[in-house]
C-alpha cells in the first residue's frame, strides 16, 4: 500500500511540473513579466522608454543583447519562454562562424568552440546616460580553426534610441501607428599586433515570432539575387518575386536559410506579421552595403564564394520555441593593430493597421512595397 501511495505521489508530482512546465513555456513573454524575472534574480539590465511609452530591454549578461522589446504593450521579438536561458531579441557577432578563419563551429562543423565566451558572454559597461545611450564591451582571445590566426578582439555594442523621422512628415502626420527606434553600433577592434584582412566581419540579427513575411529589397528581381542552400533546401512556395522585391515566408517549425548577395542588395530587410490583437507589426533594418567588397560568411559547401550581406532563417522546432531571424552582415574588415572598425545599424519597429505599414513601408522598405506578396 505505501509503495503504491509513493508511486502515485511521484506521478501527480511529475505531471504537475509537466503540466506547470507547459503553461509557462505556452506563454508569450512580455516586458514586465521579463522585467520581473530579472529583478528577482538581481540579473542587471537596462530599459529605455521613448515619448510613446514603447521600450527596449538591454541586459550586458545575456550578450549584451536587445532580449525584448514592447511596442504598443507587445514584445515583437521572440524571447525564449525561459527568461534565464537568455535567448532571443537582437544580438550580433562575429563572422564567420565556421570555415578557416572562423572560430564558433568545429573544422568539421559539426558542434561548436568557443561559444560562451561571445553567446551568452558577459559584458562590461563602459557609458550608461540614463534612456539615452549605453555602451557595452567584452574582450576575449581564441585562434581560427586553421591555425593561423591568433585573435585578440574586442567587441563594443552601443544603443540608442532614435526618433520617428516619418511622423513630422505630411503623409505620416495624421497616420495612427505605433514606433520604436534605436540607433546600434556594433564595433570590432584588433588588439594583436597582426594586421587582419578582410577575415573577420560583424553581423547583426532580430529574432522574431514566425508565421509572417521577411520582405527584401532588391537592385533586381531575379533568381540569382539569392540562395537557399545553408540547410534544407526552401520550399518553392515560400518565396515570391515582386516588383521591386522578394517575399519569404517565415515558417518558424521548419528549417531553412537564404542568402542574399551583396551586390543585389539595396541595405534593408523587413519582416511584417500579425499581432496577437490583429493589427500588424514590422521590423525594420537599415544598414551599409559594399556591392564589390568580401563578404565572409557563406554556405558550408560554398567556401570559395563571396558571402551574403543578408541572411533569412526559419527555424525548425515547433510551438513557443518556434522563430525566424532577419539578419544582416558586414564586408570583411581591414583591421590594423589597434585599429577598429563599425558597423551601424538602424533598427524600427512599428505596430498598426496593415494599410498604415504598407505606406511605411513604400518609404521605408521600396517603393511598391504595397505589392509585395504578403504570406498568410
């Protein structure tokens, strides 16, 4: 009798933290729920507010990552259900993660190296100006997986957040939307005394909730401008050509990686999706685009190739652990000793009906961005 009372006790026990366990990771996590988890772990973080009352969330433990943002009272980053785990929101690195010159992934990429020390690595803060600018560091030392670098680095994240430069315009005063802006900063510096040509770059993605259309600009639209052979191959019926650019589907359960080149690129990626209210949301990212210069980052079987500038991911696991991942690269650095080098970046964030974003996005994005193919 007691070892069958024992055996039921641990089965109710065990489906209760079962139970308990998926109601927690089914939840959507927004900013004050993340903001009281890191509060009772005494987990340092750092949180702007713009005139809208929209914010951002910077913690330098997980990163020196964006984990989350709130838009209109929504987070429109994914962030892991798992606040502690650290995962999700804007992050960037260091490029490229495997091959040569690279250090994240094995010579055989299969697992990776040295990972804790950039993903979750822990960063100093170097300027804090209370909901103004904040500016994080972490340096650190590894070797390429050839052997032939030794690398003394130093990464420097900055953020700031950055005013609506549509709203004052005509066509957007009386348009009722929502927005965040922040302006980041990514920095590399080479502290080794050995010049480093053009081996290393600087990446930046967002990682959002799937089910919605990554939406990129391009100088042509045609076949070549892109490929899909990081992963599993795209499926045909995720992407579409439009006017001016390509639609992709971001499926979030099903894995699959684009690349976009440099010199069909025009410096900008949108995602568009629905919220939860059923309203929509975009994210936006601007940046700089060298057309003839190297880029680094590339398919595993395509190392001899020039790189991608852009890089659209669909992941492959199912329910809240489901995401996709808008990113962007730099052109491989020049880094003297001691020299170091940027790559800016401007990120918005905006929230309204479907007919407001698409003109956002005729001004943002391209110009018939109303005409893009939008996955439903």
């Amino acid at each position: 009798m007691k070892r069958t009372f024992t055996f039921l006790m641990m089965l109710f026990v065990g489906v209760s933290m079962f139970l308990n366990s998926a109601t927690i990771s089914e939840e959507k996590q927004e900013m004050e729920t993340i903001v009281k988890t890191l509060n009772s772990h005494k987990i340092k973080h750092f949180l702007f507010t713009n005139s809208q009352g929209n914010q951002f969330l910077v913690i330098p433990k997980f990163g020196g990552r964006i984990l989350s943002v709130s838009v209109d009272g929504e987070n429109l980053f994914w962030t892991h259900p798992d606040i502690l785990k650290g995962q999700g929101g804007q992050r960037s690195w260091i490029s490229p993660e495997g091959g040569a010159k690279g250090f994240i992934f094995r010579p055989d990429w299969k697992g990776t190296r040295d990972f804790s020390m950039l993903d979750p690595g822990q960063y100093k803060v170097i300027l804090h100006k209370e909901n103004e600018r904040l500016v994080l560091s972490n340096t650190f030392k590894t070797t390429s997986n050839d052997g032939q670098e030794n690398y003394d680095l130093t990464l420097t994240r900055e953020f700031r957040p950055s005013e609506d430069l549509l709203k004052p315009l005509p066509p957007f005063k009386d348009l009722d939307y929502q927005y965040l802006g922040i302006d980041f900063v990514h920095k590399l510096k080479n502290n080794s005394k050995k010049f480093l040509d053009r081996i290393l770059g600087l990446w930046c993605l967002i990682q959002i909730p799937p089910q919605g259309t990554m939406i990129v600009p391009v100088n042509r639209v045609e076949k070549a401008a892109w490929r899909g052979n990081y992963f599993e191959p795209t499926p045909e019926d995720f992407v579409k050509a439009n006017p001016d650019s390509f639609s992709f589907f971001i499926h979030g359960s099903q894995r699959y990686k684009v690349g976009l080149r440099p010199e069909s690129t025009q410096g900008a990626i949108s995602y568009l999706a629905k919220t939860k209210n059923g309203d929509y949301s975009l994210v936006f990212m601007e940046f700089p685009v060298m057309p003839e210069a190297r880029y680094v980052d590339k398919p595993k079987g395509e190392q001899k190739t020039n790189g991608d500038a852009i890089q659209i991911y669909s992941h492959l696991e199912e329910g809240p652990l489901a995401f996709g991942e808008l990113e962007c690269h730099s052109w491989g650095l020049e880094l003297g000793a001691g020299e170091e080098a940027a790559f800016p970046i401007k990120i918005g964030v905006y929230k309204g009906t479907l007919e407001v974003l698409k003109e956002i996005g005729k001004t943002l994005v391209c110009p018939q961005f109303d005409k893009a193919h939008f996955f439903k």
